[in-house]
C-alpha cells in the first residue's frame, strides 16, 4: 500500500502528559486503528504523521522526517509493559509483606485473668483520730501477682472542725507493711468537696486514710487505692 497522509490528528495534553505508559500506547493503538480506517488502507503501517498539540502543528517531513508506526509492533510493546507492570505488582507486594513482617511486632501476650484474684470485703474500721462514728461498706479488690488494688465507700462523722482525722481500713488481703509507701491511695468526699489521702499503717498492717475535717456531719467518702504483698 503507498504512503498516505492523513489528516492532522489533534492529541490532547493529557495524553503527552499520561505518566502510565500502558494507557499511553493504548491510546496511540486506538489512534492507530482510527487513521487506518479513515484512509481506507488495508496495512496497519501509517507514515508521515502530523501532530498537534494546543494549536501547534508540526509536520513530521519538516521535522523529523518520515515516521512509520506499526500498531501490531505498538500491541505487543503494550502487552510486554502491561506484563512487566504486572510483575512490578507482584513486587511490591511481596516487598510490603517483608516489611509488615519485620516492622509489625506481633501482638504482647496478656496475662490470663486467672492469674488476678478478684472478691468483695467489708473491712473493719477503726475510728483513730477525731472520729464519733462509722459506716463500712461493701468494697471490691483485684489482686496481682504481689500487688493488690482496692476501691470503695465508707462514712466518717467527724468530732471537730479543722482538725487532723485518721480512720485505720482493714486489708482484704493480709501484708506486712515496712514503709508507709507501701500502700497509696486517695478518697474523695464529693458532697463537702474534701479531699484526704491513703498510706499504710505499718504498725497495725491497715490501711490508713487521713484528712483535715471540714464538717462535722456524717460524710460518704470514695476511696481507692493499691498496696504490696509483703
């Protein structure tokens, strides 16, 4: 078949910008088959193209000379990338799950919760300092290992105002404490917004909760806490 011209083929920006090369020789192939039709040729060989891109035109005899386009050739350069993208895929994939593998840590083993003690007690208070009277209440704890922790209610009448009162807690758990820093807590009396801390009595192996009273009426008080198995 002798060399045909076709008519000028306008190629939009996003084509000569298109960064993925199988859509681009896609493209060229379906362009391909659009001038073969139009010049009613039977080869898929196409020369002397024109192209024009934002309203240049530029002749490819002036330019670059004669160019001959084969779409079977522009085919199986299409099939070699999209095959060697294919393969790219697979790469990266196999790259990522060698990365998860060596930069994810599988997840921490937690203890079995048959190894922590859980129960109720209702301690035993004892009025120490400025105290008229006492109520306990059902509290909860959850021992671990060599520790325990402890929370609950209990109410304190308070004898005078503005004056040191200490109430000794009895362990649901016994310890023997050495150092008042063996067990720590806080308690709260919200209605009187009191506050009053907690640290064991070594003498008597307790709990002791101390606080400045103020008021002299009878007062719930939220505590919580833990302490070390000695």
């Amino acid at each position: 078949m002798a060399n045909v011209n076709p008519p000028p083929i306008r190629i939009p920006p996003s084509l000569l910008q298109n960064a993925d090369e199988a859509g681009f020789f896609q493209d060229i192939i379906t362009t391909l088959r659009q001038l073969r039709t139009r010049t009613g040729g039977g080869s898929d060989t196409i020369n002397n193209i024109s192209i024009t891109e934002s309203g240049n035109s530029t002749s490819n005899s002036a330019a670059i000379g004669s160019l001959g386009i084969r779409a079977s050739d522009m085919e199986a350069r299409l099939s070699a990338v999209s095959a060697q993208q294919r393969n790219n895929v697979a790469l990266t994939l196999a790259s990522d799950a060698a990365l998860l593998a060596a930069v994810v840590r599988p997840p921490r083993a937690f203890p079995d919760i048959a190894e922590g003690t859980t129960g109720i007690w209702t301690p035993t208070l004892t009025a120490v300092a400025n105290v008229d009277a006492l109520t306990a209440f059902p509290c909860a704890y959850l021992q671990y290992k060599d520790f325990v922790f402890f929370s609950g209610l209990l109410s304190v009448d308070a004898t005078l105002l503005a004056t040191v009162t200490q109430v000794g807690i009895s362990l649901p758990i016994p310890s023997n404490f050495a150092n008042d820093y063996e067990c720590l807590g806080i308690a709260n009396a919200p209605l009187i917004n009191a506050s009053a801390g907690i640290k064991a009595d070594t003498t008597n192996n307790r709990i002791n909760l101390y606080f400045v009273a103020m008021d002299t009426g009878d007062n719930e008080w939220i505590f919580s806490g833990r302490y070390q198995l000695i």
